[in-house]
C-alpha cells in the first residue's frame, strides 16, 4: 500500500513537472496556419552567388529547393547569421504576403506594412513576433553554411 502511494506520488509529480516545463519554454513563433515543411539547405559562401554573407549586414534571398514554402532570407550579422522564413509570421498567407528586404535595414510586409529590422528580426512596426527563423551551422573552413528545421 505504501509503495503504490509512494508511486502514484512519482509519477503525478513527474506529470505536473513536465506539464509545467513544457508551458514556459514554448511561445507561439507564428500563426497557426503558417506552413510546417522541413528546411534544408547547404550554402557554399564561396561561390560568387553568396558573396553578400561574406560582410556583416549581407543579406540573400535563397528559393531553392527544400527552402520553405516562399524561400528564406539570410542575413549576416556580428555574431554570425539570421535566417528568416520569407512567410509573414503574424498573418496567414496569401500572394502579398512574402516578406522582403527593404533599403538593406528592414523586412517589411507588402499586405500590412508591418516591419522588422533585418539585423536582428526585432518588430518595429503591426507585428508582435520576429520572423520565423531557423537553426544553421557555418564552417569556415570550408565557408558552407547548413541551414535546417
């Protein structure tokens, strides 16, 4: 009896601990009808393509396969790069909707105006969130940068 309560005891803490866990550490990045494909890209910065991302402040548009639904914009910074999904993060999709670089210092929003800074992904302006942005590795050694979900 007292082993089955001492159990009960574990596994409810156990269950409370991971509910409570889970519920801090995840935000909402975007809108719910924003679209879920896998991102995987491989870019070799040495390729005159990319000569942009070899300063910081360079920035890319990348639409190739397997680089989301619109494409990515990578952005390189003092503390290596940004990658941002070119979908609007704070509305649903449609044709106005794909996110551009304006005046080398802002992503903006054709439908709604809404603006970020480019550097760092920071809402300025309408929106609230940043751009969806995705992990990546860069050896310099090699100057290939691997971009994935």
């Amino acid at each position: 009896m007292k082993r089955n309560i001492s159990v009960l005891l574990l596994l409810t803490t156990l269950i409370f601990s991971t509910l409570s866990l889970n519920s801090c550490s995840t935000r909402e990045e975007t809108v719910s009808c924003f679209p879920n494909v896998p991102i995987n890209v491989v870019l070799n910065l040495n390729l005159p393509a990319y000569y942009n991302l070899q300063n910081v402040n360079g920035w890319i548009y990348v639409n190739q396969q397997d680089s989301g639904t619109r494409g990515l914009i990578v952005v390189r910074t003092t503390n290596g790069f940004k990658i941002y999904d070119r979908n609007a993060p704070h509305i649903c999709p449609d044709n106005t909707t794909t996110l551009e670089v304006k005046d080398n210092i802002k992503v903006i929003c054709p439908k709604d105006g809404a603006e970020w800074i480019l550097i760092t992904g920071e809402p300025t302006k309408i929106a609230q969130i940043a751009p969806k942005t995705y992990r990546y590795n860069y050896d310099a050694a090699t100057g290939t940068l691997s971009i994935f979900d």
